[in-house]
DNA sequence: TATGAGCGT
C-alpha cells in the first residue's frame, strides 16, 4: 500500500517545481474593437502552452446602473487585477434572453378590456321556464312550474294528434309524432298518466346514492362493484378520475336502488379497510346545486 | 385534493 502523504501526486510536484505558470494578459484594441486574452496552462502531456483568444467587443447599451458600476475601482481581493473580468475568476458567456412573465401577463390584461366591456350588461342566458337570468336547469321554480308547463304542452299535443291517431296512447303519440321536436328523456314520457310508475314498480330513489372517499388509486368500477354489491342491488358507479390522465382522484359515487341498501352500505363500509386504507363513506350530495 | 356529466340559451 503506497503512502500517499509522503508521496505527493505528480500534479502536486508540477505545481510545487519551478514551473511557474506566468499571468493572464488582457488587450483591448480600440480601432478594431476587439479584446486579446492570453492565458498559460499545462495540457494533457503536461506542456506549457499559451492560449490566446480573441473577443469582438460590441457596442451595447445598458442600464445606468450597470455603466456606472463599470467604473468602479476594483478592491478587496481583485484591487491589482487588470482592468475588466479576470478570467480566472470570471467567464464572459453567450447573452441569456430572459422572458418576464409580468409582461405577458400586462399584455393580456390590455387585451381582456375590450370583450369584457362587450358583453357588459348583456343578458346571456334567460330561463325558459320563468325567463330570468339563469338557466333553465338552475330555475328556482324548475318544480313548481316546469310540470305545470309540459303537461299544457301535452294537452296541444294530445289535441293535435286526435285527428291522426285516435285511438293510440296520448303520450306516446306525442313522443312519436314529433322526429324534430325537443328530446324528452325517457323517465319524462308519457305525459301525465305515469304508465312508467305501474311498469316499474315504483319510482326509483335518486337519493340512494353514497360517496366514497379515501380510495386508493388504483381502485376501480369493478372493485367497487364488488365491495358494495353484497348490500344490494347497485344501478350505477362513478369513479371520480382525472379527465387527462384517466388517474383516479380517490373517491367515488355507487348509486344503490333501494335506498335502506344504500343505508346500510354506509354502516357496513364506513371505517373499512381497504388496501392499506380507511374508507370514508357517507351521503352523496347531489352535484350542481350550488348557489 | 376530493361531491360526478350531459343537454342548451
């Protein structure tokens, strides 16, 4: 095992012979504005050679600041340096082009005055049920007067279809007769007679419907499907997931069709644990009816 | 981190 203390690096007994490197020069050439840099050092076969490099100094402009800290004196370490950077300290680089995002953004602001003050004042949406400035789907009197105003509808309907089909089904003569009218979705059919309700055995609960959080992220529709099908029958699953990315945001909906099941589930699942985490279930408050 | 999406005006 060689020592290394008593035995310094050849790179070490370079620098400590007389080999002296000597300076760097700088010279500036006013006539043809260019700099000369000579610098000395040793390469790979541990010659001495001399490194000369030429700069084109151009003419620019900068900020008063920067021109009046050029002609500072130097001090502290670098008070004997030449004049200008020294380049054993300093590396003169490529400009760097810098964009300030406030400038963008001053941009936009100028652009976004105009459309705003366009549509100031304009009326964008009106209600079809009670003509105010909202949506129809948003109307506060969406449930009082929006059945009151189909079934009125119907009865138009109804009248005009008489002289066709007598005898077909009030309902489903008007959802048939009319290929390019309005969609009516199918629980709405059938006018006011509710045949639907008879078919069906009652009106299924849209309450019924759970929330549940703290999923892991690779949870899925179908572990769902099995984790809460035990409780009852299950009509839909909704599994919250990034529009982009597909990536699961840990919480789901699971709509159950009787809503005791759904009861139930929550006090079944509540605190359970599941892939190392602590499902959260609770009662799904219906999306869109914020304020 | 956390209450969904679709239709239309």
């Amino acid at each position: 095992m060689p020592d290394i203390d008593a035995n310094p690096s050849w790179a070490d007994q370079v620098e400590d012979g007389d080999d002296v490197l000597p300076p760097p020069t700088e010279d500036f050439h006013a006539s043809t504005g260019t700099k000369i840099l000579t610098e000395y050092k040793f390469n790979d076969d541990d010659k001495k050679v001399k490194v000369v490099r030429t700069f084109k100094i151009e003419k620019r402009k900068v900020s008063k600041s920067i021109a009046t800290r050029k002609a500072w004196k130097k001090f502290g370490a670098a008070e004997k340096d030449a004049p200008g950077p020294n380049p054993s300290n300093t590396i003169i680089s490529e400009d760097v082009i810098i964009q300030f995002v406030h400038s963008k953004d001053s941009q936009l602001n100028d652009n976004d005055e105009d459309p705003l003050n366009k549509i100031k004042g304009q009326k964008m949406v009106s209600c079809r049920i009670c003509k105010g400035d909202h949506w129809t789907t948003k109307c506060p009197y969406k449930d009082s007067l929006a059945p009151l105003q189909e079934s009125l509808d119907e009865k138009k309907k109804d009248g005009d279809a008489v002289d066709a089909a007598p005898g077909a089904p009030p309902g489903g003569a008007a959802a048939a007769k009319a290929p390019g009218g309005k969609y009516v979705p199918p629980n709405l059919r059938d006018g006011g007679n509710r045949r639907g309700e008879s078919m069906m055995g009652g009106r299924k609960d849209e309450s019924a419907t759970i929330r549940v959080t703290n999923l892991s992220e690779d949870t899925r529709e179908a572990d769902l499907q099995e984790l809460f099908k035990p409780f009852g029958n299950i009509s839909r699953i909704y599994l919250a997931k990034d529009k982009v990315t597909g990536q699961s945001k840990g919480f789901a909906f699971i709509n159950f069709h009787r809503r005791e099941d759904a009861a139930r589930a929550i006090q079944g699942i509540s605190g359970f644990g599941y892939d190392h985490l602590i499902l959260n279930v609770e009662w799904a408050k219906p999306s869109g009816t914020n304020p």
